[in-house]
C-alpha cells in the first residue's frame, strides 16, 4: 500500500451556472492494483479508470459508513472479458478494491498499433454493466460503432441509468511499465441551469479541452473557469485509498468449507499453498500444518 496518499474526490457547487462538479484523483489507488494484479499495460490503464468511475459514483451514493457500490462489467467483445470494482464508504473516506477478467493481454500490450486501437481490441465495442447498491440495481448495456471508451460507461451511470444531467471524463495514463496518472471529472446541472451553459460545457469536454486538463493537474478552481461556471464553492473533500477486508483468517475460513477430500488431497501433497485473492491480488500462504489443522 501506498503511504500518504494523495487519492481523493473534491465536489463543489457552482452557484452562478447551477452546476456541481466533482473531480477524482485516485493514481495511487491505481498503481496498488496495477501491482498487486501483476497487470500488463491495457488492463493497468483500464483498471485505473475505472477505479476513477467507483470513487465518482461511490462518493455520489455511498451517504453513510458501511456502506457499499459494486460495478462490474462484462465486455463480451473484448479481450480483458470484463471487471469488477468496489468502493466502500469509511469513517477515514473511501475504499476501493477490485479487478480485471484477464490482466495481461498478448498481442496487445505488446502491440505497436496506435492506442485508440489497442484499447478497443481490449474492451470491444460493447458492454454490459451493472452498479449494485443497498438501495438498489442500476443495470444499463452500451453498444457503439466506432469505440467503447471507460468514460462512456461512467457518463451512461449518470445520465441513462440515474437520469442525471451530466458530462464526464475518464483520463488515465501510464509511463515506463506503470499507471502514472488516473483522474476523472463529473460535471452536473442542475434543472434550473439554462441550456447556453450547458452547451458551452459540452464543447469542452468534446473538442478535448477537459482531458487535456486532467491530464495537466487541473484543480477545480481551473475547471470551473474551463467550462465557464463562475466561482466554485467546495462541498466536500474525501480521501480515497486502495483496501481490501480479505484476511489470513478468513483464506481459513474458506479452506474450512471446502469437501473434506478436497481438503485433504492438499493436505496430502505435503507443501505449502498460495491462496490469492481475487479482488486485491494478494498472496495468502497455507502451511501444510495448517492444512492438517484443518482437517
């Protein structure tokens, strides 16, 4: 894990347009995952982005301690097959774990197509997604003809599945074998915001101004003159980290229900076991002593 973390959602409100934006940093999240999956380059990227779109609308729905938002992804035409992220609300902020289907991806990230390509090989032009909460399922499926793009995905939350009026940006880069920046904006307006502001913020969330802002460090003060929504008054800043609530205890636990011949077939081969887990990457070793403990 990464100590000090810089992670973190900033919101704040903007009076003056009738917009609220919420800006997601979560680098060090991303590069946790990325090494604890042991991820190639595309499924890294993509891993981190979507960690961005967990920490967005984990800090909108997520009210109370406790509480928990999964999104998973089925990308039937792509190679990475799929994902699965969790952000949980904390007292200390947000907690986000999760993975890809598949982390490395021959021919691809080995690839020298350029990366518009390569991204669509791995994510396919369709996707299936679902956003579980307490309070409810949002389910919604994206198809396109040209790419499917993380932003997509986390734009269609807002607007198709939770009938928001909302744009948004997914930016994640990555240098020399590692995720070296993963951020993301969400901008909202409200009902009684007028359609000129509105349009004049799409423009630059289309024409690319937004990403290359992310991609630059902007802060929210720097956005909000960006898309011309006046002063922002900050609402809420949440630190945002990677944590996982897998244990020795329960790897145990979980060899305890397996079948009693199972068990003990293991037991039999007399070497220690690596138990992995599946939505952190890592390791658990199991002694043959504790194996025999067991049974």
């Amino acid at each position: 894990m990464i100590l000090n973390s810089l992670d973190r959602v900033r919101v704040a409100e903007c009076p003056a347009a009738h917009a609220r934006l919420s800006l997601a940093n979560v680098t060090d999240t991303a590069r946790t995952l990325e090494r604890n999956h042991l991820c190639g380059p595309i499924a890294g990227l993509v891993q981190a982005e979507l960690a961005c779109c967990a920490a967005l609308m984990g800090q909108d729905r997520l009210d109370a301690p406790g509480r928990t938002l999964a999104l998973r992804v089925a990308l039937p035409g792509g190679a990475l097959g799929g994902a699965h992220l969790e952000c949980a609300r904390t007292p200390q902020g947000l907690a986000i774990r999760g993975y890809t289907r598949q982390k490395v991806l021959p021919g691809i990230d080995d690839g020298d197509a350029p990366d518009e390509t390569l991204f669509d090989r791995a994510m396919g032009r369709s996707a299936h997604c679902a956003v579980v909460t307490a309070a409810g399922d949002s389910h919604f499926d994206l198809a396109f003809d040209d790419r499917l793009t993380v932003t997509d995905i986390l734009e269609d939350y807002f607007v198709s599945a939770l009938g928001r009026n909302a744009l948004a940006q997914v930016s994640a880069a990555s240098k020399v074998g590692y995720v070296e920046c993963a951020h993301a904006l969400l901008c909202e307006f409200h009902p009684e915001a007028d359609d000129e502001a509105y349009e004049r913020a799409r423009q630059a969330f289309d024409d690319g101004a937004v990403q290359d802002a992310l991609d630059g460090g902007a802060d929210l003060a720097a956005m909000a003159r960006l898309l011309g929504l006046g002063a922002p008054e900050p609402v809420a800043d949440v630190p945002v980290r990677f944590a996982c609530g897998c244990s020795a205890q329960k790897v145990l636990a979980m060899l305890r229900a397996l079948p009693r011949a199972d068990l003990a077939a293991m037991a039999a081969e007399n070497r220690p076991s690596d138990i992995y887990c599946h939505m952190c990457g890592k390791c658990y070793t199991v002694t043959p002593e504790q194996l025999k403990a067991l049974l």
